[in-house]
C-alpha cells in the first residue's frame, strides 16, 4: 500500500472528482452553469436574416454633409428628394468638384439660382457595407452578453445580416437585437424655435428640449442592472470624454430638466440638483427586471448606425443530424477498443494504461469544456480526436524511452525515461498550443470551435500524461510493465 503515500495518487482521485462533479450537469435536467453546449451542427438552432434600413442610412448621411457644409464652409442647405441643394446667394465657389467628391457627392446640376449635390452611388454602397460591418460587432456583442455561445454572424450583401443561433432560443433575442438602441440626452427648453417635445407614453409626462442632443450614447462605456428602493434600475457610466460632457452639461445647468431619450422615446426628464461629475448615472422607469437588463446590455454594446428588422426567421436542424452525431459517438468507441487492443498487444500492461490514460484525458477535457460553458461543433470534435491522438504518442514516446533504458541497463530506467520523454512531449504540445491559441484569438465560427477543444485536449494530455500515466510507471514493477524486453 506504498502508493498511498504518493502525491500522484491523492492528485488522480483528486482529477477523478473534479470530473464527475463537472461532467454530471450534463446529465441532468436541471439548469446548471456548469454544462457543454453544442453547436448549430450538432444541434440546430435558430436562424435570422436581419436588414438594416437603407433610406435611414441614406438619410442620415445627409444630414451629416448638412453639417458639415455649414460647420467647415459656412453654407446653408436643404435636403429634398435624396438631393442636397445649395442656393448661390452664397460663397459656392468654395466647393469646386473636387470638395464635393471629398464628401461623397456629385454635382447633379449647376444653375444660376444655386448647386444641386447628389451621393456617388459608389460611395454610398461603400459606405453602407462598412456601416453593415460595424453593425455586425455590435449584434454579434448584444447575443454574447445574453450567454449564446458559438453564434454564426455574418454579412449578406449590402445591408443584410444573417445571424445563426444553436439550441434553444433566448425569449430575449428578439428584442434585444432588434433595437437601435440611440441613446440621447436633451437640456429642457422653453421656445419653439429649434425645439422639440418628448412624451412618455405609459407616465404621460412630456418635455420640451432642445431638437440636437447635448450627449449621445455612443459616450456609454458600461451599463448594468442595479436596483434602487427595490426598483430596477439601469446604472451606466461615461468613458473619459463623455464624462467631461456631461459633467459641463450639468454643471452649466442646474436646476434644469434635462430628458434621456431612447430611440425618440422619453424615458425620464430628471432635474439637475448638482453638477454630476463622477461620469456615471441611473435611468429609472417602469422596467422590469428583464426589460432593465435588456437595456443594460444594448446600451453596453452600442447603438446600431440604423433601424434593423428581422425580415425573415426560421428554426434549422442539425447540419450534422443526429443519425451523424452517434455515428461519430461509435466511430470513436471502435477506435478507443482498437488503440487499447493494439497498445496491449504491443505494450503489454503498459497498453492498459494508455487506454486509462486516453480516458482520464477525455474526462478532463469534457470536465473543463463544462466548467468553461463551451460549445462543442463539429470542427470542435476533429479537435478532440485530434487529441486522442496526442495522447497516444505522448504514451508511446514515453514507453520507447523506458524500454530503451532497460536496454541500456540504466539504473534507474523508468524516472529517467520519463523524464527525458516528458521534456520532448512538452515540447511538441507546447508548439501546437501556441498554434491554437492563435487560431482562437484571430478565427472566428468554426476556426474557434476547433481551436477551442484542442487548446483544452492539449492541456487535458498534459496533465493526465505527467500525474495519471506516471503513476502507474511508478507503482507497477518492472517485470510487469512490459517494457524491459
């Protein structure tokens, strides 16, 4: 009973319960944190094409070259028809074709009461791709924040998105992702001129502000549910910038209403006691603990350049299919049988222990995928018989190094064949991790799913290799391990 007196022994029954103990959620009906997800491959899911609003993009570029004409030249202009046009009671000389291909347009007339400006079809797709791009991160944020793990996002065409999600759908994927999400506050203001009302429809209060908003959300750094007397309430915060804002804002106006906004709907129209000058905030309201914490995670992601709508939805089985998944479940049990009959016949007692060895590695491997909350995918799986195999020569390194040894009448054969085989077996895993985690920081979709389980395999190989497969050198003589012929 020596070998209870082995640190490598307490550490595997250690190994042995942290597996079960993460493995079983799995099994279990119960909600857990602990538990393997699987991917639209395996499992299927659910499927989103998602549109962003081309005429409001368009719109908006509009306005943007509004301003710009008047803030960088000092020109007045109108927009009408998707056209901007400028009257020439004023200085147009200064915007020569050169100037107005800079911003993205095109002269469509030139007469003597003024300059008619068009966008350059060109640049607008252009324009309106990269916007689709960034809303791509954003939409691709919002579902993460919600726990969907391994999504497929990606971009169709000009404006559409189309998003993929595996397993059971998240009542709060819709809403979530559908939202703009346009975050504005507005000072109060009593004339008409350049103003506009704010009205909440569910209190009835109303307000009168300023029509361009004194801050925007895109200054929100985080956002999260808190809860104030017991009411839910979202707490956000400004990064460095937006925090000087704000504080100016409140600073130069106490005593004022000030209206936060969201998606032209007035939220609340709090006063200004004092200057608020820690950059953070609260919006409250009649929320709910779950539309709070919808708010909390859109506004925390950004708001989207446009309005979007999912035009179609549907539910997508497996692309694998269940008949595939069990298949691959047999594959890998004849090819465990296989390795271990050959491993005993080759090895003798030492091929035992590399069945044991592959098991304790499996075991680990899904433990820490459960811990983690991972996806398991297709690629995901190449990943894990990709494993195996690593786990496999990492043996058979070892066992040629002891049996070596014996041949050379060594005198301490087996720690010294180890060891010497474990310095080679670091070696090479240690290149193929570096390898993966590469693949996991720059890949995305499939790339991450392989990525992933062979980071996890790799470390899992290690482990089980240096503590489980050492001890069973160590407490297994020499005449039977097989190894000193």
């Amino acid at each position: 009973m020596s070998f209870l007196k082995q640190w490598r022994f307490w550490l595997s029954l250690f190994l042995i319960g942290f597996c079960f103990y993460f493995i079983q959620p799995n099994f279990n009906s119960k909600n857990s944190d602990f538990k393997l997800n699987f991917g639209l491959d395996i499992q299927g899911g659910y499927s989103y094409l998602l549109e962003l609003n081309e005429n409001e993009f368009r719109q908006n570029l509009l306005i943007k070259t509004v301003q710009a004409l008047e803030s960088s030249y000092g020109l007045q202009s109108d927009i009408s028809n998707n056209q901007i046009f400028i009257s020439s009671d004023q200085n147009i000389d200064l915007l020569n074709n050169l100037t107005i291909q800079s911003l993205g347009f095109e002269i469509i007339e030139r007469n003597d009461s003024g300059v008619l400006i068009g966008l350059l079809e060109q640049n607008f797709n252009q324009s309106l791709s990269e916007m689709t791009l960034n809303a791509v991160e954003i939409v691709r944020s919002r579902v993460d924040f919600l726990g969907n793990k391994e999504l497929s996002l990606q971009k169709v065409g000009l404006n559409k998105i189309l998003l993929e999600i595996p397993g059971n759908l998240d009542s709060n994927v819709k809403d979530v992702i559908s939202k703009t999400a346009k975050l504005t506050l507005h000072l109060e203001k009593q004339t008409l001129v350049n103003s506009k009302v704010f009205f909440n429809e569910e209190t009835g209060e109303e307000v009168r502000v300023q029509e361009i908003p004194n801050l925007t959300g895109d200054y929100i750094q985080d956002a999260s549910l808190q809860y104030n007397q017991n009411e839910p309430v979202v707490s956000f915060s400004f990064n460095k910038e937006g925090s000087d804002l704000f504080a100016k804002m409140t600073s130069e106006n106490v005593g004022s209403r000030f209206a936060i906004v969201l998606d032209g709907a007035l939220i609340t129209a709090p006063v200004i006691r004092e200057a608020i000058t820690g950059g953070s905030g609260q919006i409250s309201g009649n929320f709910t603990n779950e539309s709070a914490n919808n708010l909390a995670i859109i506004l925390k992601s950004g708001s989207l350049p446009t309005e979007i709508k999912i035009i179609q939805e549907k539910q997508v089985g497996p692309s694998l299919g269940r008949e595939g998944v069990e298949k691959g479940i047999y594959a890998s049990l004849i090819a465990l049988i296989a390795i271990t009959l050959f491993m005993i016949a080759y090895y003798k007692v030492s091929g035992l222990f590399t069945a044991l060895t592959i098991i304790s590695c499996l075991g680990l491997l899904f433990a820490l995928m459960s811990l983690l909350n991972t996806t398991l995918t297709l690629p995901g799986v190449i990943g894990i018989v990709l494993t195996i195999g690593m786990c496999v020569d990492a043996n058979v390194l070892v066992f040629e190094r002891i049996r070596e040894n014996y041949k050379n009448n060594l005198e301490n054969p087996k720690t010294d064949g180890f060891g010497s085989a474990y310095v080679t077996i670091l070696d090479s895993n240690l290149t193929t991790l570096f390898a993966a985690i590469f693949l996991f920081a720059f890949g995305f979709g499939p790339i991450r799913g392989f990525s992933i389980s062979l980071i996890i395999g790799i470390i899992s190989s290690l482990i089980v290799t240096y503590i489980i497969l050492k001890f069973f050198i160590d407490i297994t003589s020499g005449k039977y391990l097989g190894l000193n012929k």
